[in-house]
C-alpha cells in the first residue's frame, strides 16, 4: 500500500532488471571464483577444522552404528572397480589367492607377509555397518576380518609411524602405476576395534566386485576409504612422496583427505 | 513506544562493524525514541521520487534491526546462497531420493531426477516425485543436451564437479554454523526471540490469524503502532524458517559417518542416513520458499525502506493519518 500508490514503479523496475543483471555477473563470476586455485586454496581450511573438530568429539573412539541383519541391503552396489584388469591379479584369482601374501612393510620392526589362511585363522570381528558413498548413497552389509590393530601390533610400529597406507590391485585411473587405486589413514583410525581387514561379506567369501580377497573397513570415514584388492600395507610417517601425495586416489584427484563428513 | 530493537550489548561486544553497520547515537543502545518528522525534510528512502498527490502522510523512523541481526543477516544471505548452489551440486552426484537408512541404485527411490532415450534415441529428462513422474527436460533430469540432475546455472561449481562442491558447501558450512550461533545466542540473551518473535496469545487466537491471512492476501499492511511489530504470520515465517536452518544443519550432520559415531540418537531422530538426505532435500526447498515469499514481500512492502532497514536499522513508516 505505502508504496504502491507512488512512483518508484519506475525505479522498482529499474532495480529488479539491475538486480538480475548483477545476479547474472555474480553468478558466473561465483564460478570462476569457485574454480580458481586460490580461492580453493583457502576453502581448503575447513577440511582441517572438520578433521579436528570430529577427533575432537570421537577422542573417546566411540563405535560407528551397527545394525541388525534385517538391516542389510537387499544389494550391495558394487563401486570403482569390478574386476581388477591386472594379469597378476587374475593369476591370484584363478588360484583362489593361495598364492596371495599381503606384505606389511615400512616403519616396522618385524615386516609381515600374511597368506589369505593365516588371515582368516586370526581373531575375526564381525559387524554390520553402513557404507556411505561420498556421492550420497549408503547400503548396509555385514563383514567380517581381523583387526587391523592386531596386524599392526604384530608388525610394531617404529616410534615416528603416522600412517597406515593400502595398496591396492586395481588400476581405476588406468593402466601404470599412477592410475593404481590406493588409500591411507592414520594411526588415530588404524586402531580403531570396528578398523578390519574384511575377508567375509554377509556370511560369504568376499566377492571380486567388492574387493576379493580382503577390503579395508574403516567405518567412520567415507566409502572411497574402504580401500578394496588391498595386496600390501605400508607405515609411512608422510604420505607426499607416495604417487600423487596426497593419500589416496580420490585425494590426488581433488576429495579430502579426511572423509568423515 | 518500543520498537523491534533491543538493547542489545552482546553484539557490540562480538561485533565491532560500526562503519558498516551504523548504530545510533547514545551508549549502551537504547531502542530511541521515535523521531516523528514530516516526510519533506528526511524522506524515507523510499519515497525520494515524491507522490503527484499532496499532503504527504506523516511518517516515522524508528529503529527497527540490532547491529547483530543486520549483520548476521546479510552473512546468512551469502551462507544460504553458496550452500544452496554447492548442496545442489553435491546432490547431482545422486540425483536420488530413498526413505530409510540405506539406499542406492537397486532401491527404490521416491524423488529421483532422472534421464531417458524418448522416441529418436532423444534424451529426456524425467523427474519422478513418489508416483508423480513429470518432463522437466531442459531444467531437471536433462538440461544442455547432458545427464544432470539440477541444470548448470543451479550448482557450484557449474560443471559436475563433486569434489568442489563439497570443498565449497563444508567451508560455508562452518561459517554458517558460527554465524547462526552468533545470531541464536545474542538474541537470547537481549531477549528479541521473546519480545519479537514469540506470537503472543492473543496473535494466536484463530480469528486472529484469521485476520492476519486476509490483510496478507489483500497485501494490507498497517499502519502505526501496530507497523512496529510484527504480526503473527511474519512471526511463524521467521520462527519457521529458524527451525528449517537448524534442521539443516542436524540433518547435514546426520549424513557424516563420523558425526553418526558421535551422535547416533540423530540416526534415530531422522529416521536413518537416507532419510536424513532426504529430510536435508525437502527443507532445502523449504528455505528456497520462505525466500521467494520474503523477497516478494520485501518488494511489496517498499524495497527501499525494507532493505535500508537491514542495513542501517532505521525503517520508516506511516503513523496512519493519511489514510
């Protein structure tokens, strides 16, 4: 009413065509802004505010949520890769892995080389938990392995280990040692009891498209974590002279490091 | 003869922008007495371009938004904005919907933005609400001859880019976080949620908000006494809209996995992580409503004063004997 009757009509109109002019100019320089190195070198903080801020409230290492059986997904979507393409691989495969050893190296005073029997004939936790996608998508499954804990305290860590790093059989960004899938994390999360070295998915043998024959469960990070085809385990006290540096995979192409959000 | 502003101090103290965000004169911020003066010597904002019709009614200034509620304000504008456009980007990532504590590809989502091959091995896009399946090629599901979810224009970055989306939406999301915190806790203590935005009981007699409906559908405002406060729809807009943000936050919370360790009670709460997704999703679009609905009504209201009030906190109206 008050303004209706006089005459910024005029202005009004003015301003709504300023107004989407300048959202026009925002927008497409919000784009640019948000792509420009800098710029996203800053935003870049946050990561390490989120990063402390969850050590923070899970310094006690309290348990991700574990659901019932009827919980389980009727189907666990499989992601990355299915089927690793590596001729050494199919070899491992089409022996049943008898022949597979995961090596445990770096900054340990007894390095390991553990058959796929061996494995399953230590101490198992059994658990089922939900697997995130950093896309959005969750699925539910049961798995079972030894602790990665135990493993690492048969190896014994060298005082200035920081790092547990995961190499992995498959080249998802093709074919050469940097297209090879591989992830880390640190002792904070190596030690944690629900951190397993699955064997076992729903009562079954691990399947290939889920990561044969053992994958990582870290459970209160991401799924790009969960690093499947796992063929050695290197402590390391920093991860930026192992391929692209920045820890993982996903990391060197951009995703965070820390991925429990 | 009170205004909506309180004496605020927390603000003062938490916030020293005087050369932005101008308080008024006099320690330690009184809500001022009104100043009533004819319009030809301080005209609003306004009301610059003058009416062809004489006498101008006597307006009022009167100082209507504490420094902490301009400020927080103006941040929120640009926290909602960048998030929105981030969220949207993160969400093309899986243009899904599921109800429950899982989902992915082989369930059943109930709101999906996705894409066909229509007749010509033509790509549509479909966009699937529950049982509700419309075309919204060009917009949602398809847009630019490309599978994707919301159209460029919509997401941050505009390419399909996860990885920034993500970096963008939890970098202002730790803004956003202190910022409302800032806003929530300062208006606690200065008592603007109580005096302001609490309806009082006789806003909430039915006939009252009767009333209320059908001045705002007949775009009425009012005049005087009544003009300095707000009246009951405006109150549970603002309320409303207070509660969506915070269930954002709850929500977007609910779908970190490290936060779930913390706080599985969320999980419970939201009905599990995709449900969560989807409560994030739906008070998205909420937000985006109370926006489109404040803004229309900013302009209705006097663009002008509306806006001035918000930055400087002086807002003006009339005292009523013009009409």
């Amino acid at each position: 009413m008050s303004n209706a009757t006089h005459g910024p009509d005029l202005s009004r109109r003015g301003l709504i065509l300023a107004g989407t002019a300048l959202g026009g100019l925002l927008l497409s320089g919000c784009d640019r802004l948000s792509q420009a190195p800098q710029a996203l070198k800053f935003i870049d903080h946050a990561e390490g505010l989120t990063r402390g801020a969850q050590r923070l409230i899970l310094s006690g290492q309290p348990l991700a949520p574990e659901f019932k059986p009827s919980d389980i997904s009727p189907t666990f979507k499989p992601n990355g890769s299915f089927h690793p393409t590596d001729p050494a691989y199919q070899a491992l495969l089409d022996n049943g892995f008898a022949d597979w050893r995961l090596a445990v190296t770096g900054l340990v005073n007894q390095p390991l080389s553990i058959s796929l029997a061996q494995l399953k004939a230590l101490p198992a936790r059994t658990q089922i938990t939900r697997h995130d996608c950093v896309e959005g998508w969750s699925a539910i499954a049961q798995w079972s392995g030894p602790q990665l804990g135990a493993i690492l305290h048969a190896a014994g860590l060298q005082p200035h280990a920081r790092y547990v790093v995961f190499h992995c059989a498959d080249n998802l960004g093709g074919p050469g040692d940097g297209g090879k899938y591989y992830e880390s994390i640190d002792l904070f999360d190596a030690f944690h009891p629900q951190t397993i070295l699955a064997h076992t998915m729903n009562n079954q043998p691990l399947g290939v498209p889920h990561g044969a024959p053992i994958r990582l469960r870290v459970e209160r990070q991401l799924g790009y974590k969960q690093a499947k085809y796992v063929m050695a385990i290197e402590v390391t006290d920093r991860l930026s002279g192992i391929n692209g540096g920045h820890g993982g995979f996903w990391e060197d192409r951009g995703y965070e490091w820390y991925a429990g959000i | 003869m009170r205004g909506l502003a309180g004496r605020s101090t927390v603000s003062d103290i938490a916030l020293n922008m005087s050369d932005a965000f101008p308080e008024p004169d006099g320690p330690p911020v009184p809500a001022p007495e009104p100043v009533i003066e004819p319009a030809a010597e301080t005209p609003a904002p306004d009301a610059v371009i003058t009416a062809e019709h004489a006498p101008t009614p006597p307006t009022e200034t009167f100082y209507r938004h504490t420094r902490v509620v301009r400020i927080t304000h103006w941040i929120n504008v640009i926290c909602i904005t960048l998030l929105l456009l981030s969220g949207l980007q993160i969400f093309n990532a899986h243009p899904m919907l599921y109800w429950g504590k899982y989902g992915a590809d082989a369930d059943t989502p109930f709101v999906s933005l996705g894409a066909i091959y229509g007749p010509g091995h033509v790509l549509q896009g479909v966009t699937k609400l529950g049982p509700l399946k419309l075309h919204t090629t060009g917009l949602f599901g398809v847009s630019g001859g490309e599978i994707r979810g919301y159209p460029k224009w919509l997401t941050l970055p505009a390419s399909r880019d996860l990885a920034d989306g993500r970096r963008w939406h939890f970098f202002m999301a730790w803004i956003f976080v202190i910022n409302g915190l800032v806003y929530l806790v300062s208006n606690a203590v200065n008592g603007h949620f109580k005096r302001d935005l609490a309806p009082t009981g006789a806003q909430l007699r039915p006939a009252a908000i009767w009333r209320d409906i059908v001045d705002h559908a007949m775009l009425k405002h009012p005049v005087g006494e009544e003009a300095k406060r707000y009246n009951v729809l405006q109150k549970l807009a603002y309320l409303g809209v207070i509660l969506l943000l915070v269930l954002m936050v709850m929500t977007g919370l609910t779908m970190s996995p490290g936060f779930d360790a913390f706080a599985p009670g969320l999980l419970w709460l939201f009905g599990g992580r995709q449900s969560a997704r989807t409560i994030h999703w739906i008070c998205a679009n909420l937000i985006v409503l109370f926006v489109l609905v404040h803004v229309i009504e900013v302009f209705i209201a006097g663009v002008f004063n509306e806006i001035g009030s918000m930055i400087t906190g002086r807002y003006t109206i009339k005292t009523g004997a013009g009409h």
